[in-house]
C-alpha cells in the first residue's frame, strides 16, 4: 500500500523526466509527478498502470498544491524542465507552496551562472538548491543515468542517497558499466555514477564541459568515418563493423558503439544505407557552445571544443557549400595505398585526438574551479563519466589512474600513460592529417587536437614576434627571455628604434 506521502516530486514529464520517475520508482521511491498540462499526467499515469512493474510507487497531481501537499518533508522535488525562463517560472510557482528546509534539484542542461544566481536566491529564502547534470538521454534517465550535482554539502545530503540509487553503476572491478536493468529490475550493486562535484553551479558546469567533450568526440568520429568513406572508399557497412571491432579495445566507448550500429542500418526507404540519406546539416541546443565560450573567457586553449562547435555551424551553410563546391569541386590527389595500414592509422589517430580532446576539457575544467571558487576532484569526475553518459569509455579508467596519481596533473598529457600513447601514435596521426589535408577533406576536429598537442609540446612558439608586432604598431610592450618576468620593454619603432624598459 503507498504510504500517505511520496519521498520525492518530479515536475516535468517531458522524456527525461517520465523516465526519472520510472527510474526512481523502481529503486522504490514513491514518486509524485506533475505536469503543467494534466493530460499528460494522466496519460503517463495510464501507461503506468498498463506497462510499468512499479506502477504503485507513481502518484500523480493535477495541481501544484496538492502535489508539494503529497510530498513528505523536507521535500526533494527534481525539475526536468526546458532550462532558462521555465526554470525561473516553475521555481517561482513552487515557492508559494514550499517550506524552510525543502531542496528543489534542477535537472535540466542549466547555464551555470543561473544555477549560481538561483541558488543564492532560494538559500536567502531558505530553500536549498542543487543543479545537478543528468546524462545519458532517454535510457540513462529510465534505468541509470550519470549525475552531477553541485550544491552545499547540507543540501546534497538530502538527495545523497536517491542519486546513488539511481545513478548508473559499474562494475568496481573491471570498472565497467554494469548494463541489464529492465522495468522493475534496477541495477542495485556496484560504484554508482554519481557524486556532489562542488559548489552551486559546479554541476551544471561539469554537465556542460561534459557536453563540450561530447562535440569534439562525435566530431572526431564523424570525421574519422568521412575519412575511411572517401579517402578508402569503404561502404558505410565496412566502416561499421571497423569500428564495432574498435569497441572491443582502448576506444571501446558509447558513441563508438551506436556509430557501428548507425553505419549498419539500411535505408527503409531504399537502396543504401539510412546515413548516407540524412541531410548533411547539425542541429545543436547551445551547451557545446557556452563551453567553447567559456574556454575563451577563460583563456583556456581548447581550440577543438571550438572547432567542434564551428563544424557544425558550417554543416548549417549547406546552400553555401553547394555553390562553393562548384567553383572548387573535390580533387584527390594521392590516395593512401594500404587500406589496413590507413585504417591502423585512423584508429591511433582517434584514440590520440580524443586524448587531447579529454585534456581539452579537464583543463577548463580545473581553470574553471579557479575562477568559479570550487574543488574539483578530477578523479571522480572521471569515474561519474565511466557509465550513463553519453561520453561513457573504457579509457575513463585511465584518466581516473592519472589524476588518482597525481591530483594536481596540469595536463592529461603530461601523464606517463597518456604521454607514451601520444608518443607512439602521433606519427601515424600526422600521416592521416597531411593525408585528409592534401586530399581536400575537412578535418578541423582531428587536426585542431594535434595542433593542440603541438602547440602544448612546444618549448617556444612564434608569440614573440606576435608580441613586436603588438609592440610596434600600439607600444603594447614585450617582456625578454633574457631579463626576469614582469619587466617590460618597448622599443621606438617609428623613431631612434632604442629600447627602453616601461615601469607602470
Ligand atoms: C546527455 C546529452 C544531452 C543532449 C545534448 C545534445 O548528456 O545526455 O548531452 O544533454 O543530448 O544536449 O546536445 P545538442 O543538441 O546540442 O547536440
């Protein structure tokens, strides 16, 4: 029989939020959900009762009232909601009902410096808030989802042990993703993906770096496809099942995983395959990009989240590109002569540029707990990433060891594992990079990785004549390698070309 009051409230039953309720209800958390359009909640409820084992653990409200009313306290009530403005409107509807102590948890892909604002605002109405990334889409959500929450210490304690609870798990042995729930048969043993990552927005932060890595990943994939289709001239078929066979190695990941799948799929309407008809066009809903801007408020070189980024923006010019390529149509060059030894090549060059695209984001992410006043744990960061999300890969392992060995690494690259992979692999990425270069093919996710290695490998860069240039034509300054740091010195370009040390 349902106790008088559910443990925890659910207010969105968009996709994410009807599996979260399902989810939870099947860890046997009594769960209220609402809906702003009742029929929803009423649909929802139907379809319960029709497929769900735990259908008795989900109770719905027509009313926003009587749903907080239904909640025993203090209440836990998650909002899986569109982020921005709704997220505001439904905070400020639930506060009319609300009491001191009660902890609302926003699940949405938040911008972060609105988790911030939003959590000071409620802390002053005594109301604690967490904004937790929730990952892993549709699946994730329903039977284990990689979570990432931030907020005070009080609060996370609140919802600590649903989000173990409902969080995917691994294996803590193999360190693998424990795969197998089913309705009303969670997974209820191994290391759960899910922790408090630090303060207020940290969450919502570690999501949307999460997200950012997410691009360069699939980016890189695609772009690794494009490459064995064009230059090999292999059928989307034989590049799945490379790539199926890639996922038993160092690569094995989720986004490599449906990548083999997708390749595989004949077109239901036809000859060929279904990929080769989807329209060449990538849509995005934003969380790629504030991490590309943040990098560069930042001042972190993460030139491939970027490039991630403008890759679509530049799949979007279709009509552009249509004329474009007939002014300057495909010309090939030189084709690579051994199919396995290119197809070797690629993988190693995956496997390197999504190193350097992981170092991308681990480094905005420790120059962000700077700036942003948190602590992040990088290990655990990783270890949440092992299983639910859509980042999911074995080589997350690798990444928790390297920062378990040395909690301040400044760079995944600097880690001896990672380090002798790109030591021994960067020569074949080099070969496929002049190789997709001298054929005409676009590959700025793969070549902006290995100029990011080269640039981060090299002691001197060509910035000292950046910096004369600056000097030159606006007294900008430079500083000399052969005097200590902090002086500077700019020399009278335009008149006696004396240098003189500037002192501010
Ligand atoms: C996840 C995904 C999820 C969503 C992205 C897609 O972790 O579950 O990242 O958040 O699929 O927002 O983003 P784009 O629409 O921008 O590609």
């Amino acid at each position: 029989m349902a106790p008088k009051k559910a443990q925890v409230g659910v207010v969105g039953l968009g996709v994410m939020g009807k599996n979260i309720s399902l989810n939870l209800a099947d860890h046997g958390y009594h769960t209220a959900v609402y809906n702003r359009t009742p029929h929803v909640t009423d649909e929802f409820l139907d379809y319960c009762r029709q497929y769900e084992p735990a259908w008795q653990f989900v109770t719905g409200f027509h009313d926003l009232e009587s749903f907080i009313q239904g909640i025993e306290k203090p209440r836990r009530i998650l909002l899986l909601i569109k982020a921005g403005q709704p997220t505001d409107l439904t905070i400020e509807s639930l506060l009319a009902f609300l009491d001191p102590g009660d902890v609302i948890v926003d699940c949405g892909n938040a911008y972060w410096l609105d988790t911030i604002r939003r959590e000071r605002e409620l802390r002053q109405r005594n109301i604690d808030f967490i904004g937790s990334g929730v990952s892993g889409g549709e699946t994730g959500a329903r039977f284990g989802p990689s979570l990432m929450a931030g907020g005070t210490l009080e609060a996370w304690q609140k919802i600590e042990s649903i989000w173990m609870s409902i969080a995917a798990k691994v294996d803590p042995v193999t360190g693998e993703p424990i795969e197998g729930a089913e309705p009303g048969k969670p997974i209820t043993w191994g290391e759960p993906c899910a922790a408090r990552v630090g303060e207020n927005g940290a969450g919502h932060y570690v999501k949307m770096v999460h997200n950012g890595i997410e691009y360069i990943d699939m980016q890189l994939i695609a772009e690794c496809y494009w490459l064995l289709k064009h230059l090999l001239k292999l059928p989307e078929n034989e590049i799945g099942q490379l790539f199926a066979s890639w996922n038993q190695g160092e690569l094995a990941s989720y986004l490599i995983e449906i990548t083999a799948d997708i390749l595989q799929q004949p077109d239901p309407h036809g000859e060929g395959f279904l990929v080769e008809k989807i329209l060449d066009v990538a849509g995005q809903k934003g969380t790629g990009k504030w991490t590309a801007i943040s990098a560069l408020d930042l001042g972190v070189p993460a030139n491939s989240l970027a490039e991630a980024v403008f890759a679509r923006y530049m799949s979007g010019l279709k009509q552009e590109r249509l004329q474009a390529n007939k002014i300057f149509p495909d010309t090939h060059t030189e084709l690579p002569s051994n199919k396995s030894i290119f197809q070797e090549q690629i993988k190693t060059t995956l496997y390197n540029a999504k190193i350097c695209a992981y170092a991308q984001g681990f480094q905005l992410l420790r120059q962000a707990q700077e700036a942003f006043g948190w602590h992040f744990d990088f290990a655990t960061l990783a270890k949440i990433w092992r299983g639910g999300c859509i980042i999911r890969a074995r080589f997350l392992k690798k990444i928790a060891s390297a920062y378990e060995a040395d909690p301040e690494l400044a760079n995944l690259l600097l880690d001896p594992y990672f380090s002798a992979v790109i030591q021994s692999g960067h020569t074949a990425w080099r070969q496929v990079t002049a190789s997709a270069v001298l054929n005409g093919q676009p590959i700025p996710a793969l070549s902006s990785a290995l100029a990011y290695f080269d640039g981060y490998r090299s002691a001197t860069l060509p910035a000292n004549l950046i910096q004369a240039q600056r000097d030159y034509f606006g007294a900008h300054t430079y500083e000399r390698i052969d005097q200590s740091r902090g002086r500077h010195y700019h020399l009278d370009w335009s008149g006696d070309r004396q240098e003189r040390q500037v002192v501010e």
